[in-house]
C-alpha cells in the first residue's frame, strides 16, 4: 500500500472485499447551527459584565479561579436570581431602619 496511516490500514484491512472503502474525513464538517453558536458567544459575553464596575476584576478573578462561578454566570437565570437576592436584602435592611426610627 502507499504512504497511509497504520490505523487507515488497518480499516481496509478488516474490511469486506464486496465492500467500497469509505475515506476518512480529514476537514471537521462545517457548522450548520450558528444560531446555537450565536446564543453561547451572547451569554458568555453576557457572564462577563458586572453591574458595579467596581467588582469587575473581581468577578474576572474569580470565573478564571472557579468552574461552578463560571457556570453559575453563563447560566441565564444568574442576573434574576441576583436581582431577587438584593431586592429582599434591601427590604429587609429598609424594614429594620423603619423599626429603629419609627
């Protein structure tokens, strides 16, 4: 045989003689779902922005350092459950002022 890879070899050699040989693809098939790509570049362009820009390096710092904060801030629901967290923190601190002047 010509100058072919041992595991090309070994294919056409397990192959049935009746049988065509199939090549083996060289170029990885082009991507036809951008749409899906388009969705993963926005959320993690989305992960990286912080409301505060005080936090920003070290919301940075973290994402390189932790997987699950990563995870947690590519995730869509992360910014709402933040919002919701700090609503009830601020109701909570509004309530307590409230009890303590009125």
């Amino acid at each position: 045989m010509m100058n072919l890879p041992e595991r090309t070899i070994r294919m056409y050699e397990v192959m049935e003689e009746n049988q065509e040989p199939t090549p083996i693809p060289t170029q990885p098939e082009p991507m036809t779902n951008t749409e899906e790509l388009d969705k993963d570049i926005n959320s993690i362009q989305k992960s990286t922005k912080t409301t505060f820009p005080v936090f920003t390096r070290i919301h940075h710092n973290l994402r390189n350092k932790f997987g699950w904060y990563y995870n947690w801030h590519i995730s869509g629901v992360a910014n709402y459950i933040h919002i919701i967290i700090l609503a009830v923190y601020v109701f909570i601190f509004l309530l307590v002022i409230f009890n303590i002047f009125f």
